[in-house]
C-alpha cells in the first residue's frame, strides 16, 4: 500500500527548503529520524571513518513497501504531510520529502526494507525488496531476501561525486563528536527504544530499552542515577506541559555537553532557553562548570514553527518570555527543593575589594601588564619584574594565611604568593620541559586506574592516547566502557582529574605540549597543605627558577606586591 506522496508546487513554495546534507552527522540525524518517524524500537548505527567511508543504520520500524520505495528517492516524497496545514499539527520529525533525495544524489546508497506481513497475496513471495542509487541514479530494485521487518539502509562514499564537500570535512574526532552530539538527545528523549552506536568495530552506546528517563540519562550521560531528579508539570493555563530531568549538585561537566532541551520530543538549540537554565544553575554550581539537564517543553504545535530553518534545528515559539519564565520558576524550585542545593554555601565576597577599589584613587599603582582577571585593581602591585625578582630572591617567609598564602616581607613590601599558582607554574615548566624532551619521569600504579569514560570521552581518548602516553600517562582499554590507567608522572598528584580534565578537552588532536601540560598541571592540584618555613622556602627558590616566575600558567598572578605606601594610604597615613 502506497502513501508516499509528491508534495504540491505551492506546498514545496512554503517549505524552508536548502542543503540539509553537508556532513556525515546530518546524514546520520535525518536517518535517525525517519527510523523514529518509521515508529522503530531498535536502531542501530554502524560508521567506519566517522562515517565518512559507511553510515549504516538499521530500525525495526515499519518498512517501506515497493511502491513506496520507487518515490522515496524522488524530491518532496514525504507520507508525513500532504498540505501545509499538516504543519500546524506535525507530530513526526521529517515533514519535506527533501532528505533521502539529497543524501542520495552525494553518495551510494542501499537500501533494503521489509513491512509489516500483509497477507500474502498470490505470487508476491517476497516482501523485502531492495534499492541501490548512486549520485542520484537508480542502478537497480531487486526482491531482497526476508529478515525481519524494518529498513537498512548502508550511505557509502558520502561525498564522492562533491570532491570540495569532502574536503570540507574535519578529523574524525570533531565529527565523531557532532554524530553523538546528533544521536544523544535522540537516546534520552525516547528511553525505552534501544540504541547502538559503533565507529569502526568500538561500540560508542550501546543503550538496552530502559524503565524511566533518569535510567537512560544515567546510561546515556555515564552518570548516576541518584545525581539526577525529575520532575512532570503542566501548566493549564498557558497549555504548556515541561517534563524535566535535572542533574543535581553532584554533576559538573567542564562543558555544556549534558544539556539537551527538547521541544515536543524535538532537540532543538535555542540560546535563550539554554542561557536562562544555566543561570538558575548558577544558583547551585560554583564557577566554570556546567549542570546537565533535559528539559521537554510540550506546547500546542500550531505555537511551534519549525519551518524557519532547513535542518530544524532552530525554532520560533510564540511567547517565549512566558515559556522563559515557568521555566526558570520551575527549575528553580527543583533545584533548591530536591537538588540538595543547600549543601552548597560559598559565597564569594566580592563587596569589600570593590570597596577598596573606589574608596582610593589608585591610578599610580595600577599593574604594568594588561591583565584582566577578577582582582582588584590595588592588590595586583607588580614591580618591573627584575626589581619584583631581586626582591623575591631576598624576601623573608612571614607565615601562611588560609593554607592559601604565603606571606613574605623584603624591604618595605610585603609579598603575598599564591601557593597553588606558584606550584602550577612550577609543576608547568618542569612537566613541559619533560614532555619536550620526551623524557616525563613517571612510575607505574600498583593497580591500574580504571576510569568509566563518557561516549565524548570515549573518542577523545581514541585520539588522545598517544598524546597522553608522551605525557607519561599510560593508558589501555579495559572493556568498551572503561581504561585503564597504568603509569603516572612523577610531577602529577591526583591523576584521576587530570586524565578526565585532559579528555574534556575537545580541542584534542590540536593539543600542543605546553597546553597539554598547562591542563595536566591544573588538574593536578589539590587542596592545599600548611606549608612551614623551609618548605615555603622551597617553593620560593623553585620559583624564582621559572622562566616567567610571577604568572600561572592561565595568566593569573603567583605573586603580589603590597607596598608599605599603599598600606599607609589604607590607615589613611597620607
Ligand atoms: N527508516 C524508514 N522507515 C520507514 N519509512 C521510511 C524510512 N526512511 C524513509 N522512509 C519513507 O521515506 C520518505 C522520505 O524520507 P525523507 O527522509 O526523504 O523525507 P521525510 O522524512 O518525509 O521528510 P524530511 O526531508 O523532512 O526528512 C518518508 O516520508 C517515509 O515515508
Ligand atoms: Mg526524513
């Protein structure tokens, strides 16, 4: 039974229409959704060469029948809409017929379905068929042997005949990344379908049915269950209803990689909604990290335009600052009710330096490099840097403050050091000297460290590996899901956070060594111990052997000079 249809010239007229395919991940998403279009429990992808060499899906979804399968390759063949008022109550992620056509005419396709057992009629033995097309060219629809209900469909030599498109493509990594970033949303949004995802034999998900969202956010987001909350609201009035799920305090990615916002079970990005639950996040989180959260905002459709953009990737919602705002209202009560928001009391007390800063006209005390960091302006007292140096080689260890300072004194200044940017910029210099040298100094763990790793971090690690093995960070695989940890630096303590640090990072391939060890250094610092005299003393004379002793690797000073005239000025001396 056929019910693909051609779209009418004035339907194609109003469709926001253009390339939809550019890379393997766009591919990888409109096949992803016709297979949940198609109603598929199981969908499985398979990609070699990040999918630059095969994309193959496979769903047990409806099927497609043979009269079906000689339109679908055909521009505007779509059985999702037939006039433009479908749109006002779309309810299925495709809607252009523009998909099949456009990734068929880059590349070889094959396509093998299979549909629902129809009672067999007479002389029809097969109702698996299957369909090759190359650049846009049919090349052959045979009678396939049965198998199971549903289609595969193989997307080889994407690219092929587009020789600058292909070019266009990044290193597997990066578009390793955008496939999960295209297949991750899918998997959380619709917990109860299984999902497969391998590159080149190595399963990157591989996510069983599972009994509630938070089950799947916990599988999808390698996190635990117990770190995330839930919560169903429906607001009458406004016809709006938001499901949530909401990583708790426990959860704090360096990136924003575990928020996902959906728009009737649709992924969307939108800035704005992002940008406000990231602020109510901050009510909880500190500084420079991210919570997760999966927010399903269901609305009337005739509200929702997803018309606006070709890939539907953006969408126009009628009344947004209103949606803003239950949102904001609703996350917030979550977060500070459940969230064990209450556990978290640091307030960072900024009041008093603004004070200082206005009270005293310090324009001759102003810092000699152009900074811009978070200090006041008043403490951040740099000499020129060979007086600073003289100054530091002869200074006298005063005493600690907080385990955090250490205060010397040396003519007529006091000179507070950081004692963790002081021993980042230590560790920094000696572990890129031993990495460029290629000669890390690091010691075997008497039982390797095994790290469960996130799919982002999975690939990360594919590239990172060797870089981390300069590093003198040894690493194996363990089974699909975990590494194995087998060396650590001498320099490095708390080598679990450097090696998730360094697999945050993204920018992998491109990482040089002083990046490389700018993050290791970083991450390896731990809370502080007291120093006493000789260990301050120590640290002062590593120091002064820095070839840039009075900054930390990330541009923050080590080192403050606070003179006796500016501390006059402060007991209003002058
Ligand atoms: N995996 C699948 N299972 C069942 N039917 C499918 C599958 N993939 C495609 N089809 C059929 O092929 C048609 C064309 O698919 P295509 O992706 O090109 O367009 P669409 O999904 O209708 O719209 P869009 O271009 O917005 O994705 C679909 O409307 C659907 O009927
Ligand atoms: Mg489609």
């Amino acid at each position: 039974m056929a019910k693909v249809n051609i779209l009418s010239p004035d339907v194609i007229a109003k469709i926001a229409a253009g390339e939809a395919v550019d890379r393997p991940a766009s591919v990888v998403k409109e096949l992803l959704e016709n297979a949940i279009d198609a109603k598929a429990t199981s969908i499985e992808i398979h990609l070699k060469d990040a999918g630059k060499e095969l994309i193959h899906i496979k769903d047990n979804g409806s099927g497609i029948s043979r009269q079906d399968l000689e339109k679908i390759f055909q521009r505007h063949a779509t059985s999702k809409i037939s006039a433009i008022e479908d749109l006002e109550k779309l309810h299925s992620m495709g809607f252009r017929g523009e998909a099949l056509y456009s990734i068929a005419a880059v590349s070889d396709v094959i396509l093998r379905s299979q549909t629902s057992v129809i009672p067999a009629k007479a002389g029809i033995q097969n109702e698996a068929w299957e369909i090759h097309i190359r650049g846009g060219k049919r090349l052959g629809l045979t009678p396939a042997a049965a198998s199971g209900n549903g289609t595969d469909i193989k997307i080889a030599e994407l690219f092929f005949n587009t020789p600058a498109r292909r070019k266009f493509l990044k290193n597997n990594t990066s578009e390793l990344n955008q496939i999960l970033n295209v297949v991750l949303p899918y998997t959380l949004i619709y917990p109860q379908k299984r999902f497969v995802l391998t590159h080149a034999g190595r399963t990157l998900l591989d996510l069983r049915p599972a009994s509630s969202n938070i089950d799947r956010a916990a599988a999808a987001l390698n996190a635990r269950m117990d770190h995330f909350l839930e919560a169903d609201q429906e607001f009458v009035e406004e016809k709006i209803r938001v499901k949530m799920v909401l990583g708790n305090i426990n959860i704090q990615r360096p990136r924003r990689d575990s928020q996902f916002i959906f728009i009737n079970d649709r992924p969307v990005e939108s800035k704005n909604l992002n940008y406000n639950l990231n602020d109510v996040y901050k009510l909880i989180l500190p500084p420079g990290v991210y919570g997760a959260f999966i927010v399903n905002i269901a609305l009337d459709p005739a509200n929702v335009d997803v018309n606006i953009h070709p890939t539907k990737r953006e969408v126009r919602l009628k009344d947004e600052g209103r949606i803003i705002s239950l949102l904001r209202r609703m996350t917030e009560y979550q977060l500070m009710h459940k969230g064990q928001a209450k556990q978290f009391s640091n307030p960072v007390i900024l009041s008093e330096a603004k004070e200082l800063k206005t009270s005293y006209d310090s324009s001759a005390l102003k810092p000699q490099n152009d900074m811009s960091h978070d200090l006041p302006l008043d403490f951040q007292l740099f000499g020129e840097e060979n007086t600073l140096r003289s100054k530091f080689t002869r200074a006298r260890f005063v005493g600690s403050f907080l385990q955090k300072f250490l205060i010397y004194e040396v003519d007529e200044s006091l000179l507070i050091v950081d004692q963790h940017a002081a021993q980042e910029r230590i560790m920094f210099e000696k572990f890129k000297d031993q990495i460029e040298a290629a000669q890390v100094e690091s010691q075997p763990l008497l039982t390797p460290l095994l790290l469960k790793l996130t799919p982002q971090e999975k690939i990360a690690w594919e590239e990172l590996q060797e870089k981390l093995t300069t590093a003198g960070i040894e690493t194996t695989q363990f089974d699909d899901d975990t590494i194995a940890v087998q060396t650590q630096p001498l320099l490095l303590k708390n080598i679990r956070a450097v090696v998730l640090d360094l697999l945050a990072g993204g920018e992998a391939p491109r990482m040089d060594h002083a990046a490389l060890a700018r993050r290791a250094c970083k991450a390896s610092i731990t809370a502080g111990d007291k120093l006493d005299a000789s260990q301050a003393d120590h640290q002062r004379k590593q120091l002064l052997e820095c070839k840039d002793p009075f900054t930390c690797p990330h541009g923050r000073p080590t080192l403050i000079e606070v003179t006796q005239n500016f501390l006059d000025r402060q007991f209003l001396r002058t």
